[in-house]
C-alpha cells in the first residue's frame, strides 16, 4: 500500500525515528501505526512508544482533598487563553470540591452541587461557556480513599494551588503518624509523576504490556543469533528489568536513588506499617488528538491550484 508523507510525520514525531526508517518500518506493517513503532523498537531505532507526545487538549487538572480521600478531575477547555483565566481556574477548583461528595462519576459530579451556590456542576459549566464564549467540558475524574492513612497528591506545573497540567494522587495506607505519613505520600506522588511507573506491584501490571514487551525482545534476541536456549534467559531477564523500571515499588526512589520506592517506605516506618495502595495520574490531554494544521503545506496546496 502506499505511504502517505502525513504517517511517515506522525511515526516521526512518536518514535524519533529517521524518516526513511519510519517509512520502511510501515510498509513492513501495511501502513499500522502501532505495529511501526513495534517494528523500529525491534530493530533499535526507537526507545519507546508513547502516544502522549502527540496529542494535547488545553485546560487544568484540579485535586480536592478531604479526610481518608481526594479527588481529581480534568475539565477541558479550547485554548490555554482560557485556561490561564481566574474565573476558569475558579470554576475547575469548585468543581473539585464539589465531586469530594460524590462516588467521582462524570453523571454524579455533574448532578453535585457547585460550592458556592445553587447551581449544579452542569448548569456552572453551561455558564461559564456562555460568560467566556469557549467550549468546555469536564472530561474525567478520579476518586482515591484509605482508611486508615491518607490520599497524598501533588499538581506538576501547577498555575494555582492544586490546579495544573499533570495531577497525581496516591492512597497511602497507615495507622502510623499521619503528618509524616502525609509528607510521605505527597514525596511518592511527586516520584509518579517524574518516573510514570505502570502500576504498584509486578503482578498489576496488564499482562498485555507484558506480552508485548516480550515479544520485542524476543525478536531482538533472535538477531543475535544465539541459540534459543540462550535467548529465553535473555529474554527473562530483560522482562525483570522492565518490570524495575515501570513497577513503582521497584523503582529508585526520586528523593533517595539509593533506595527503591519499597525500601523507602520499610524505612520510614515507626511501629505502623505503610503501605502504596494506588495511584492515579491525569496528565492533561492525554488520549485526546488535537487536530493540527500544517500551514507550509496549506500556502503550498494554494499555491499549486
């Protein structure tokens, strides 16, 4: 099939890949994009996959806090401009505060009522689109609870406080001191969010990621040449050092690179264990495409007709 200059872009800006690499790597796949960038990773030319790096939506992310719980949400906007507003900032703030009462559902947080007045979360949205003449919505939300301990969170670049483009809560569960306890937490969610682990423990990382990882180095072992013997404990032992690098608690500490996230916790224990329940990441935009326009090549297409 034919490969247009538009997919060659996109496995471009993925991958980082030469555009001549990137155009065999989909014809070797047909034109799929995700089976290109598997493909390069096969051969080296890619370190890694990720589709955050193109897509994007404006807005904020918002977190609210309560007793044993806090939550996040995400509410959209069409440009930055609006973003950097007060009264916007103020309407995701209140709509924070106003999903603490709910179960952290898009329908109930819509249904709550906005802090300060009679008007429900939909009916403030509904409004503010009409006061500053954007588009808005509130995209998803997060709940987090622990009982006993706390929910720790930390906003990245935050433009107000507990408002900004990547927000992350972590249930940190502990009978122990719950200041320290708190201080604590708040260290690992910073840590979430410079090392973006994939989950808690080995054994809740999806399988799916798992199998595809193996399958990549399986490939690229058996460029080696080695025999098939030799391959299969390479191959175990890249799986072990995927797993450190995306399970939390097996990652180097970002505060203490001398301990892991596991040996932290074991040592700021004092008689009360302390325990990761979860975590929660919203990085703002991720998993939305944000249509871009290519301006050399529109004065180009004109210039031709």
């Amino acid at each position: 099939m034919a490969i247009s200059a538009a997919q060659v872009k996109e496995l471009r800006d993925q991958t980082g890949a030469g555009m001549m690499d990137c155009k065999a790597a989909l014809t070797e796949t047909n034109g799929d994009i995700e089976a290109a960038i598997d493909w390069l990773r096969t051969k080296g030319l890619s370190k890694a996959a990720k589709k955050a790096d193109r897509v994007a939506a404006e807005g904020l992310i918002g977190v609210a806090t309560g007793d044993g719980k806090a939550v996040m949400v995400e509410v959209n906007s069409e440009t930055d401009f609006v973003a950097r507003n007060a009264d916007f900032q103020a309407l995701v703030a209140g709509i924070a505060e106003a999903a603490l009462s709910t179960d952290g559902s898009i329908a109930a947080i819509n249904a709550a009522k906005m802090p300060s007045g009679d008007k429900t979360v939909e009916e403030a949205i509904s409004n503010a689109i009409a006061t500053i003449g954007e588009n808005m919505t509130l995209r998803r939300a997060a709940e987090v609870a622990v009982s006993p301990g706390v929910v720790a969170s930390y906003v990245h670049n935050a433009v107000a406080p507990n408002l900004g483009k990547i927000g992350v809560l972590v249930g940190v569960q502990s009978s122990g001191d719950a200041e320290k306890v708190s201080a604590l937490g708040r260290q690992v969610a910073m840590h979430v969010a410079a090392a973006a682990p994939l989950a808690v423990r080995e054994d809740e990382v999806d399988p799916a990621v798992v199998e595809r990882e193996r399958a990549i180095f399986i490939e690229q072992a058996r460029e080696s040449g080695k025999p098939d013997s030799i391959i299969e404990k390479m191959v175990e032992g890249r799986i072990r050092k995927f797993h450190q690098e995306v399970v939390l608690l097996s990652q180097a500490f970002v505060v203490d690179t001398e301990k892991t996230v596991a040996e932290a916790l074991k040592a700021a224990e004092d008689g009360a264990t302390i325990e990761v329940t979860e975590f929660v990441v919203f990085r703002l935009g991720e998993g939305v495409e944000k249509q871009e326009s290519d301006f050399a090549a529109e004065v180009a297409a004109a210039a031709g007709s």
